[in-house]
C-alpha cells in the first residue's frame, strides 16, 4: 500500500503540512521535524523525489539532503541546505598527522549525510562564540567542537539552543555529548607494558594546559605505576616533564632538558603524550649521542603515519583519528533526531602497535 504524508504525519504527531515543508526542503518548520519526519518517511518506504545542488538529475530524499527543488533567492534557500559548524582551535591545524585525519572523518561523515560543514577556528584566549553574520541560523544542524575549549566559551554555544557534539575533549558538568578515545585505559596499558619489559624509572612529557587527552595519558601512567608498585612492592620512579601549551614551543624546551642530560640521568623508558613528541624526542636523544631504545625506551600516543617510518621506528597507541571525527557527525545527528535522550560519552577502543623504539 502506498504511504502518504498524513500517515507520516500521524505517526509522528505533526500536521500533514510540516511533513510537505519538511520533505520539500522548505522553511517553517524546525531542523529537529524536518530530520524526524525524513527519517520516519524513510523507513515507512515513502518516495519523494529532490533535485540535485548541480541541477542534474533527480534522486530520492535522503536524510537531511539540502532541497534540490528550491529557485528562491539564496538566502532563502540557505533554509534548505543544512550544514554544521566545525570548530578548532587555529594552533592545532599545524599538527597535520592527527588533526586533519579528524577533519577528515568529519568530512566523509557530512558527505554521507548531505550536510555542509563550515571550519571556523578560535583561539584559546576567545571567551565566548559570535554566529558569523554570513551563516544562516536556521539551517545550522549542529556544531561539533574539536578539542579543549574554554568553558565560558562552551557555555556561550549551548545559550544558542543548537546541538553541540565535543570531539576529544569531554566537559561532565556541560551535558554535551562527546566522543573521545580511551586515553587513560591506553596509557595505563602501555606504562605496564614498558614495566613488565624492566624498565624501573620512567618520564612521562606532556603538557599541562594542552589537552584534556594529554592529562588523561598521564592519569594512566600513574594508575599503572601506583598498581604495579600496590601488587608486587615494586619500587618503580615515574616523574614528569611539563612542555609549553602551544606546538611550537615544544621543541625549543624539549632540546634544553635534553642538552642537560647525563648517560645515567636517563630514565630506562620515556612515554610521549603523542606521536609528535616522540619524533622530537627521538631526533634529540640521536642529536646528543643517546640510543634508543640501547640507553632509553620511547613510546607515543596515535600511531600517526610517521610512527612507522622514524628511526627507530615508533612504539605506539592506534587511536581514533578519522573515526573520531565520523562518530562525532553520527552522535550530532542522533542528538538532533533525538533530542531528549540521556547524554553520551562515545569511547573508542585502542591498540598497542608495538615497534623497536620501546
């Protein structure tokens, strides 16, 4: 039997003309209805036909697929096209083997769904968010926030009643939903790999102010160290060595520690809260005559495609990087169909990719 509109309508409670609004691309009514009603007349088996961007040929509706119909002026049509925010910080757009991979999966996420995506980037002395004049609020389906984020900052999106979805960063007290990886299981599983090899004294180098994951990594070694030391009254030493928050000082404070060192200074292992640390690190210890892993271990955090390729190649954690960005548009678009559901926090899993630097 054919499905008609007002069998959609009556399913999900709404008047048969917010279904013909919301399946025609047309403003009026909100994005939560237009997406619940494409949904429902998806899977009730209902056919409508939407022209494409290019003014090809017809396909039939997808969720949130912009109007294909719509000839009205662009900033009418603007109703019709959804899209999302992106926001990132500036600085982490020089960090290309992680970030961008994120972007990545973000992107194929919104290809799949129909929706645009608009990067916006802040910076980590912005209080609070401005909708740029040149956007169409009501076509914003959702922003997805990538990393840390102040929290006046955070509290500035959600005032605009638009979903929020945090990517690698989580914040208890917002109510937003998140997707992150599972920093501190990782950490703590590596730090107990590295002291089942032998290694006694271990440093970990991170940074305070850099990133929630960064923090968590380190939470995971001092887990493993205080269980290992808990359970076999092992006398294990793990200290820290705390890097400036922005990328580009890393180095410079890096080498100064490492130009200071004596043969029996170093620690047996050395754990970097990521990839990018650890390439440094490695060149560094090569600069001043250290061996590795001969004179000391090094591990990372991200398996990005460098790990593999360094000399010696890197110990590390295969973490999220597209996935963490295609999850992020999955959870918004489960926010936005179903708004009044329990927050989530999205973990994903890991792998040790173990290699011969450690």
């Amino acid at each position: 039997m054919k499905v008609s509109m007002q069998q959609i309508a009556d399913r999900l409670g709404v008047s048969k003309y917010s279904v013909s609004k919301a399946l025609s691309g047309k403003p009026g009514v909100s994005m939560e209805t237009r997406l619940q009603v494409i949904e429902a007349a998806k899977a009730m088996g209902y056919r409508w036909k939407q022209k494409k961007a290019s003014g090809g040929s017809e396909a039939s509706g997808d969720p949130i697929a912009p109007n294909k119909r719509n000839k009205k002026p662009a900033h009418e049509a603007a109703d019709s096209q959804p899209f999302i925010f992106v926001l990132i910080d500036a600085s982490k757009l020089n960090e290309v083997y992680f970030w961008n991979r994120v972007l990545a999966g973000i992107i194929s996420g919104c290809n799949e769904i129909g929706w645009k995506h608009l990067m916006i980037t802040n910076s980590g002395e912005d209080t609070a968010f401005i909708f740029p004049a040149y956007a169409d609020r009501s076509a914003c389906a959702g922003i997805v926030v990538i990393g840390d984020v102040p929290a006046s900052y955070l509290l500035s999106l959600k005032k605009l009643g638009i979903p929020i979805i945090l990517t690698d960063h989580e914040e208890p007290l917002s109510g937003l939903d998140c997707v992150v990886n599972s920093n501190f299981e990782a950490a703590r599983e590596l730090c107990k790999r590295i002291i089942a090899s032998g290694s006694r004294s271990i440093l970990f180098i991170g940074s305070d102010h850099h990133s929630v994951s960064f923090t968590q990594r380190w939470w995971g070694c001092q887990n493993a160290v205080f269980e290992e030391n808990q359970a076999a009254k092992k006398q294990l030493a793990l200290r820290k060595w705390n890097l400036p928050s922005k990328y580009e000082r890393w180095l410079p404070v890096l080498e100064e520690k490492i130009a200071g060192l004596q043969q029996e200074m170093l620690p047996d292992a050395i754990v970097c809260a990521n990839d990018e640390i650890a390439f440094d690190l490695l060149n560094l210890l090569q600069k001043y005559q250290f061996a590795v892993p001969r004179d000391c271990k090094v591990v990372g955090f991200d398996n990005t495609d460098k790990a593999a390729h360094s000399i010696p190649p890197l110990t590390t954690v295969d973490l999220g990087k597209e996935m963490l960005g295609y999850r992020a548009i999955e959870a918004l678009q489960r926010r936005i169909l179903k708004p009044g559901t329990p927050t989530e926090k999205i973990l994903l899993a890991y792998r040790l990719v173990e290699r011969e630097s450690g």
